[in-house]
C-alpha cells in the first residue's frame, strides 16, 4: 500500500511539473513577439471610389486595344489639321473672289533705273477699297507697235500676285539689249499698258502711262510677271 500512494505521488508531481514547465515556455515566447501596433482613431476610413469605380485608371478600349491612362491627343491633331486646311482653302477662296487690277482700281507708273542697264521699272499701285489680283504680267505697247514683247518665263512667281489697298507690285521692263544685238530699233514717244484677268484675256481698256522721256527700244524688248517685291522684277 505504501508503494502505490509513493508512486501516485511520483507521478502527481511528475506531471506538475511538466505543466509549470510548459506555461513558462509560453510566456517566454509571448515576451519575445512585438507587440501590436496601436490603432490610430483619428486616421481616416478608406474612401469607396464613387458609384462603386473602380480606383484603377481607365482603360481606353478604342480600336479594341486596352491602354489603361492613355492620354493621346491624336485626335486633337487631326481637329488641328483640318482646321489649318479649312483655313487654307479659306484663303484660296478668297483669293478667288478678289476683283482683277485694272486701270479703274490702279494707278501705273514707269521709271528708268541704273541697274539693270536698258531696263525699266513699272508699278502698279492699288487705289481701290479692296484687294486685287494682278494676273500674270502687263500688256506693253510702246509707241505704234503692232504686236506686244514676249514676257520672261523665268519670272513667273509660284501664286498670284495680290495687290492690296494702297500697295503696290511691280514688273521689269527691259527696253533693248546692252550688247547691241537687237534688231529695229525705234524711239518711243509714249506708252500703253493693258491687264489681263484670270483666264488670260484683256481685262479693261489699255492705260496711258506718260514717260518722262523718249525711250528706245528694239527686238530684244521683255517684261517680267507681276512681282511682289521691285527687286525681284529687276533682276531679269
């Protein structure tokens, strides 16, 4: 009997002590895990995207491509294109609409200049109210000429040449060859000038422009289209 209450006793502590070893190994791993971070009551609730979107970018399903942010401007290219040629064609038919440069909306002139030598420089100035189109080149008759000089091919600007109000455009005139190898020469005591319209046909009577001066001239007598600027009519 005294051996069995020894062994129950034997046991009885036995398992005590396995139990008192075992809390203490418990809170030994509680004391080395960190401890929780506090929870901050003031910070803001997540916010829940409006009528339930989604957070993420867009995406752009045109031509079936998915391209999530995608902030192309091509199309805005394209409106940009087609406004400069709307603008363009504008212009164009404005052009168009414009009254053609004759001696009722013009005043001509004629002078000699130094250089080029046997040349002559003719101005067109606009005294209208409105732009006009100084078509091609001037019609040129000195004295009792019976047919008009060839104009300079090589002179012919890249668009119409638009007068406006108050301004002016210009052609050269070159009288007679500086070498001396025209031919029929004969001194000219006065000058008509006629324009023509867009389809090359006379537009209005021929002008009387008065010179200052007898001039000669002989086979070799040219002029130049209408240009823009006095220096590029004088450079043929």
């Amino acid at each position: 009997m005294r051996n069995l209450h020894f062994r129950r006793a034997a046991r009885t502590s036995v398992l005590g002590t396995a139990a008192l070893i075992a809390a203490l190994s418990l809170t030994a791993c509680q004391s080395d895990s960190p401890a929780p971070a506090a929870y901050d009551a003031e910070a803001p609730a997540p916010q829940k995207p409006a009528d339930g979107a989604s957070a993420a970018p867009a995406a752009d399903t045109a031509n079936g491509q998915e391209t999530a942010g995608d902030t192309s401007t091509s199309g805005s290219g394209s409106e940009s294109a087609e406004g400069s040629g709307s603008a363009t064609a504008k212009q164009q038919r404005t052009s168009a609409s414009l009254p053609t440069c004759t001696g009722e909306n013009t005043k001509l002139t004629i002078t000699g200049v130094k250089r080029p030598v046997n040349h002559m420089l003719l101005t067109v100035t606009n005294t209208g109210s409105k732009a006009c189109n100084a078509f091609y080149y001037p019609v040129l008759r000195f004295g009792e000429a019976q047919s008009v000089p060839p104009v300079v091919e090589d002179s012919k600007p890249q668009a119409v040449v638009t007068v406006a109000p108050g301004q002016s455009a210009y052609a050269g005139v070159m009288t007679s060859s500086a070498d001396g190898s025209g031919t029929g020469g004969y001194s000219a005591q006065d000058l008509s000038v006629g324009f023509l319209d867009a389809e090359s046909e006379s537009a209005g009577d021929m002008v009387n422009v008065p010179l200052s001066k007898d001039v000669y001239v002989d086979s070799t007598l040219t002029v130049t289209y209408w240009q823009t600027e006095m220096d590029d009519a004088l450079m043929y």
